[in-house]
C-alpha cells in the first residue's frame, strides 16, 4: 500500500472509531455495574442480565413500546401523507400565491418550538386532548421542513409522466396514488427514515403533553428510570440500547433508499 | 319554560345535590390522590410508605405516584403553570427548594398555601424559608440538603487524623490538612468539578449569605460572605488538594473509587456512598469547614433538599392536605422508618428525638451520624433564593475559570453582578 493510502486509511479508521466508540460504551456499560461504570470500566462484566431484569422492573416495556410505535407509525403515517401531498401540490400547480405561501411556511422554520408550546397546550387542552396520543401526534403532522423536503424532491419528478396520465384518463389523485408515490418511492423510504426517527426520539413535546407514566414512550420512560440521586448508568445504558435498537432497524431496513433519496430519487 | 331549559335547571339541581353531598360527606369520600415526584428509590418510595399508613384511616382512599426526571418535571410544571391550564396536575407535587420561590413568585395563586395547616414551628428553619412568600408558606418540607463533609477515615486516621481533628475547623485548616495528607498517602482530599456552583454555594449558605437579600434584590456587591467564597475557592481549587473532575459520574466515581479522599456535600450522597459496601467502617462524617472571617458563618449548610407543595386547584386538595397534616406533619415513627429505610432526613425537627435518630451507623465507624446532621440542619443560616438563583449561578460558574487563573476577585464580582443585573432587567 502507498504510504498516502495508509494514511487515508488510518484517518478514516479513526474516524469511525470515534463514531462507533460511544455505541461500543453503551453496550458494555450495559454489562457493568452502576459503581464500575461510574470508574470507568471499558471491559465487558457480569451484570447484564441484572440490569436488563432491573430495567423491566421499572419500566413496563411492552407497554411504552406499544405507546411508541403507535405514535411513531401514524405520526409518520399521517406526516407523509400530508407532506407529500402539500410537497406535490406546491410543485405542480401554478399559482401567483404559490412562492408567497410557500416562503410563509419556510418563515415557520425559524420559530423555535420553544415558543409554540404554551400555545399549543392550550389548544390540546381546550380540545380535551391532554394526555392522549393524538396530542403528540397531531402538532408534528405538517412539518414543514418534510413539506420542503418532498417539494424539492418532487422537481425531479418528471411532468411528462403526469401529462402522459391524465391522457390516460386518470384522476389528479389517482396520479399521485399509483404514478408518484412509485416513483418517488426513495424520497419516501428516506422521509420515513427522518419523520420516524424524529417521532421515536421527541422529547420536550410529549413530556409536557403526557401526564402518566402509562402513556409514556420509550424515550420519555428511558430518561425518567435510573435517575434520582443514586442513578444507576448500568440500568440507564440498558433502556438507551433498548430505545435505539428500533431505529437502527428501521435505518438498515431502509438504507439503500434511503441513500437513494438523499442523491435524489429519479433516475 | 322550553324542554332544554327545564333539562338544564334540572341538571343545575342535581349537581348542587351532588356537590353538597360531597361536602358533606368530607373525609369518608373516596379520593384518588395523585403525586408527581422524581426518585421511585427515594422521594417516591416515602410518599407509597406515608400513604401507607394514612390508608390504614382512610381505607378508601388510593394513592398513584407519576415519576419524571427532576429538570423535565420543572419544565413540565412551567409551561403547563404558563399555558394556565390546571387539567391533568396532580394534588402534589415535590418541588426543589432551589426552585420553590421560583414557581411561588411567578404562578401566584397556583399553589395552595398551608399557613393555617401546619406547625411550622417544629420544621427547620431554612427549609420554612425557602417556602414562604408574603408571609405565607406553601409547603410540606420534605427531604434535608444539611451538608456534611465526608471523608475515608481509615486513611485520613494513617496520615495522623482523627474525628476530632477535623471538628469545627476552618477551611483553610482544611488546605493544611490536605497537603500533609497528600505528602503522607500521595492522595488528593477532594474531587471538585469546576463548572459546578455547587461547592460555592455550600460556602457562601455557611456564612448565611446568598446572591439575594429577602426582599429579592442582588446582593453580589459589597457581599461579604461570597466575596470570602470566591477568595476560598480559589485557595482551595488551586492549593493541591484538589482534584478537578468533569460531571457527576466522575465526581461520584472518585471518592467511591478511593482515588480522592473527601467529599462535601448534602446528606442524600450518603446512599452512593453506602453503596459501596466493602468501604464499611471506613468512612466517617464531620461538619463542614466554615469561611473565615466572615461574621455569622457556622460549620453547616444546605445543598438540595425538596418539598411537597398542594395546587390550589388540585381535584382532591382538602384530602391531600389531611394527608401530608397526618403523616408528614406529625408522626415521628414515619420518620424513623424513612430515615432507616431510604436515609431521608426530613424537616420536622421533632423527629429527632426518635430512636432511629439515635441510634449509630456501623458504617460511619459507629458515630450517631443522624443525630448529627439533625444538629447541623437546625444550625443552617436561612437565605432567600430569590428567583433568579439559577442565572446567578450561571454567571458565577462563566467567572470560574477566570478566578482560578489569578483573577482580580473585585473584577469577577462585578462581571457576576453585571450578568446577573442584564438578565433581571
């Protein structure tokens, strides 16, 4: 090897030790005691199956997991659906108002959602939707940010195909059911990729929204056990790999289109 | 009258019926008391054993404990307080006396005050304090911060140390101290991590001095006890003995581990430190070093520490006020219970005379260690954290490491007091 190629590899090598090196912790951490991960032990130990037992003593994990995928599923069900909708929209209808509305909703990105909050707690109280999964799931359906997304994605989309099909004799909504949705299939498995994740992973929004700890998600019920004033980090990293292995079987599920649709879906 | 109308004064009569049988039937209505708490190992475990024994009266009662993360549980509180919603907030709910003035002052009316329903009297002073807002106090005051220096015995007792050695002392005795240890065993006294106020905070509450005065205006200039705080710290931080350390594992870690000798801080680290069972025997406890010089400053202080407020709307607020009037204002075996069970030392002071309180702790080298720390909780001097405490300790941590380099300690003041004074205005 070429003393250039070396060092390239040696570079990248160490690049990905650095990304994979906290996963790695969490995994052994996840086999320690609370005090030997607080020393700092790197090593694999005996103490897996006490913290995993640990961990399901304190947090009913079928049933925060149910509550998780239920509102990951829809939420991004929901999102998709009305994003790449109103990201269809935008791209194929001519209006005067259309850059107008659309800069509107791009303004909506800059409001941090900090500032939403309050606000939208009202609005949930008022409709009596205080801790109930519709409350999690219906401020983050129109996304703005997926809108653009699919906006941008839906330029590559060939016009001639929608020309061809309304030849055809098809419906503006059959054309988006059976001609788009195919094509864009790359833009689609990598907005699932990013709204899912987005969903699994909400923090500050479900912990104001949701009361009981029966409605929690995974994520809420990880940061909520193992902590006081003795936390227990080996407890701890058992819940961070249980709230992580689900994503990361959606990421490898979805990686190749993903990669797909990030380089743009059209071929 | 048209058929609604009668429907409606119908519904109207019945739910005056309703309403004045629910008065009238007073404490033998069955009521579901919720709690919103943040340690299922600690301060939730207490609340299951007082309902316990509050349930043994009241059988038809029920008790469910939500547990959140302590920061996310404020957070939560704050913007359901702000959106002036009520639906869905428990009956109580235990909040961090660093917070309490906090929510008292900026959500007036939304907790429920207890003047009337509790002796105060008979509950530590500082802890009264931190709760009382117009000369009203809304709390129960649950779980003590009361400080304590905690230190390896066995090894301080090698280097020529004892108990008595370390009684009453000055901090810079303290510094002495530790660089002989450190000659003699090559160990370090203390871990303290530098981005915390903490470690300050204990020293300048020691001297009954705070960022605030009682009325809530800064008091960071011409203060005396923070200005020997900061010139303390420095001294000690810089002196040897001190090791700096980056989080809360690491801190923990380090005097667990044995790689530091020492620690100072509230009595609820004495659970992590018990964890480690094989350092029984080796560990004792000693009042905090107090500042010198500085008029008022005594060998006790206050670090954390939490109470239990009622909402003022809280669906069953008369029960939840019997309740924690019954168990947590009044019944002293309760407190031996949760003080062997889970090593909480409450606030009322009565229970001290109790046997657990008394009695000797095999781990501490058989000192009276509770009966100790009930003695220094009623020493501390009471402050006012005011509510912008969070901010000051802000402003005070971005000015640490420019006092550790040999900063002009007036220079730092007026950086702290300038942070401080922007963010209020």
């Amino acid at each position: 090897m070429k003393p250039v190629s070396i060092l390239r590899h040696g570079f990248v090598g160490l690049v990905a030790v650095w990304s994979v090196f906290p996963f790695v912790w969490m995994a052994v951490a996840a086999t320690n005691s609370s005090a030997d991960v607080i020393k700092g032990r790197t090593l694999p130990g005996g103490y897996l199956i006490e913290n995993i037992q640990a961990f399901m003593t304190a947090v009913d994990l079928p049933r925060v997991l149910w509550n998780s995928a239920i509102i990951s599923g829809v939420g991004t069900v929901l999102t998709l659906t009305v994003s790449a909708l109103a990201g269809y929209g935008f791209e194929m209808f001519r209006s005067r108002f259309r850059e107008r509305v659309f800069a509107g909703l791009m303004l909506m990105l800059s409001i941090p959602f900090a500032a939403l909050m309050i606000p939208l707690f009202v609005m949930m109280a008022k409709a009596k939707l205080i801790n109930s999964y519709s409350a999690v799931i219906l401020p983050m359906v129109a996304s703005v940010f997926v809108i653009f997304y699919f906006r941008q994605a839906t330029k590559a989309f060939p016009r001639e195909l929608r020309d061809a099909a309304k030849i055809d004799g098809l419906s503006e909504w059959q054309i988006f059911a059976f001609v788009y949705v195919p094509v864009m299939r790359s833009t689609f498995a990598a907005a699932t990729i990013i709204v899912f994740m987005a969903n699994w992973n909400n923090y500050l929004w479900p912990l104001v929204v949701l009361q009981t700890n029966d409605k929690f998600t995974l994520t809420l019920a990880v940061a909520s056990v193992g902590i006081g004033y003795t936390p227990d980090y080996g407890l701890i990293m058992v819940g961070a790999i249980a709230a992580t292995l689900p994503t990361l079987l959606i990421f490898f599920l979805l990686q190749r289109r993903f990669v797909e649709g990030m380089l743009g879906a059209v071929k | 009258m048209g058929v609604r109308s009668k429907i409606w004064t119908k519904s109207l009569g019945m739910m005056a019926v309703s309403s004045t049988l629910a008065l009238s039937a007073g404490a033998g209505w069955a009521a579901d008391l919720t709690v919103w708490c943040w340690d299922p190992n600690f301060n939730g475990s207490t609340m299951e054993k007082a309902f316990a024994i509050y349930q043994a009266s009241h059988p038809e009662d029920t008790l469910t404990i939500e547990y959140f993360d302590k920061t996310a549980l404020e957070q939560k509180m704050q913007t359901q307080l702000a959106a002036g919603v009520t639906d869905g907030l428990p009956d109580i709910v235990l909040v961090g006396d660093e917070m309490a003035q906090k929510f008292l002052l900026a959500f007036p009316g939304a907790f429920e005050p207890l003047t009337d329903e509790l002796d105060y009297a008979a509950m530590a002073p500082n802890k009264v304090a931190v709760a009382t807002v117009d000369g009203e106090t809304y709390s129960m005051p649950f779980d003590s911060g009361v400080t304590g220096y905690f230190y390896r015995s066995d090894i301080l007792g090698e280097a020529g140390y004892t108990a008595a050695d370390l009684e009453d002392i000055t901090w810079d005795r303290l510094i002495e101290i530790g660089q002989d240890v450190l000659q003699k065993t090559g160990k370090q006294l203390l871990p303290i991590d530098t981005n915390d106020a903490g470690p300050l905070l204990m020293m300048m509450q020691s001297a009954g001095g705070w960022y605030f005065d009682a009325e809530g205006n800064p008091t960071i200039k011409d203060n005396a006890a923070l200005r020997a705080t900061l010139e303390t710290y420095a001294r000690l931080v810089n002196s040897g003995i001190v090791k700096p350390v980056n989080g809360w594992p690491e801190y923990t870690g380090s005097f667990t581990s044995g790689e530091t000798l020492s620690t100072y801080i509230g009595v609820w680290i004495t659970g992590t430190i018990k964890a480690n069972a094989d350092q029984a025997g080796k560990w004792a406890v000693a009042p905090i070093p107090r500042l010198d010089g500085v008029p008022g400053a005594v060998n006790a202080s206050n670090l954390g520490g939490s109470s239990w407020y009622v909402f003022a709307d809280a669906p069953n607020k008369d029960d939840a006020i019997d309740f924690l009037k019954t168990v947590w204002g009044a019944d002293i075996d309760f407190y031996q219970q949760i003080l062997v069970e889970n090593g909480a030392v409450g606030s009322l002071m009565t229970a001290r005379d109790g046997e657990a309180y008394q009695a000797v702790d095999d781990f501490f080298g058989g000192q009276p260690v509770w009966q100790n720390f009930s003695t220094w909780l009623s020493e501390i001097p009471p402050i006012n954290f005011g509510i912008y405490t969070q901010e000051a300790n802000a402003a005070l941590v971005g000015q640490l490491p420019a006092l550790l380099a040999g900063g002009d300690v007036d220079e730092i003041i007026d950086a702290i007091d300038a942070q401080v004074q922007a963010q209020i205005q």
